[in-house]
C-alpha cells in the first residue's frame, strides 16, 4: 500500500479529529456551491428589478435605477474574485481539507467588507436620490424622515458586518487551528 493509498484510507475512515474535519469540509463545500447560486439569483434578481426605475419620467429615478445597477456590479464582481481566491474546493486529504477551510472563512471575511463598503455607498447614493425625489414630490416631512431612517438603520447593520462576522470567524478560526494541530500531531 502506498503512503497515498493509506492516507486516502485513513481519510475516508480515520478516526480522532478526521471526521469531523471531513464533514465540516463536507458541508463548506456544499455551502461554497449554494452561495455561488444563491448570490446569483439574488443579484439577477436585483438587477431585473430595477427596470422600472427606467420607465419612469423623473430623471433621479433614473438615477436612482443607475445606482442599484452598480451596486448589483460591484456585488458581482466583488463576489466573483473573492470566490475565485478560495479556489476549488478539493478535499483529496485532511490538509487540504483545512486549508480550504481556511481559505473559505478568510473568503467570507472579504466579502463582510465588501460589503461594508459597497452597502455604505448605496446607502449615502441611495439618501441623497431619495431625498432629491421627495423634494420633487413635495413628500410630506414623515415620509423623508421615515426613509432616511431605514437607510440609517440598513447602514448600521451592513457597516458592522466584519464586527459580528469576526465573532463567528473567531470559533470557527480555533476550530480550524484545533485541527491543523491535530493533523501536525499525528503527521498526516
């Protein structure tokens, strides 16, 4: 038996922290594929919904229509060369395994701000446009404070977003360290 046959063997039944590395992996991998769809949609989705604001007489709504097509761009593109940094997600071994681990959670730390950052534009372009059409409009007092108040509160969470992530990462960050020892231990 070659020491890769072994390996392979030891990876499939292993004992000790292997399968729990081996599922973590398992269930990264499956999430990686379903975030790719998942972002896709919604970003198409996004997009498609913005072809109203291109019928409409106001100029600013036209805008408006603008700004939510570079955001679905900027989300797009941010996504893709984040994701293309992981890499593919082959778990041929234990090592590999955690280093797409490690790489998937240093992924998701980007993309927290990337979107910090492309959310924090919308927010002030999405403020500014708004206010611009209620003007237009003569929108009662309310209804601009109101607005002006979910992009405030839409601001507030998406501009913490690498805060609470880096709580999550932080577990699963010991975890990966847990296993890396484990697998240096073990010297596989």
């Amino acid at each position: 038996m070659t020491a890769w046959e072994a390996l392979q063997s030891t990876w499939t039944g292993g004992a000790g922290a292997l399968p729990d590395v081996r599922a973590r992996a398992e269930q990264e991998v499956r999430r990686h594929r379903r975030s790719t769809v998942s972002v896709a949609i919604l970003l198409a989705a996004a997009a498609l919904g913005t072809l109203p604001a291109f019928d409409a007489a106001e100029d600013v709504v036209h805008l408006i229509g603008w700004a939510m097509l570079g955001f679905c761009a900027a989300m797009g593109i941010g996504f893709v060369v984040i994701r293309r940094g992981i890499g593919s997600p082959e778990l041929n071994g234990p090592r590999q395994a955690v280093e797409f681990l490690e790489r998937r959670l240093a992924g998701e730390r980007r993309v927290a701000h990337l979107s910090r950052w492309v959310y924090l534009a919308l927010c002030i372009i999405g403020t500014v446009l708004t206010q611009l059409l209620y003007v237009q409009h003569r929108s009662p007092m309310l209804v601009r404070v109101l607005t002006f108040a979910c992009f405030v509160f839409g601001f507030a969470i998406t501009f913490t977003t690498p805060i609470w992530f880096g709580r999550i990462a932080r577990h699963r960050q010991s975890e990966i360290d847990r296993w890396r020892g484990w697998l240096d231990e073990q010297n596989l």
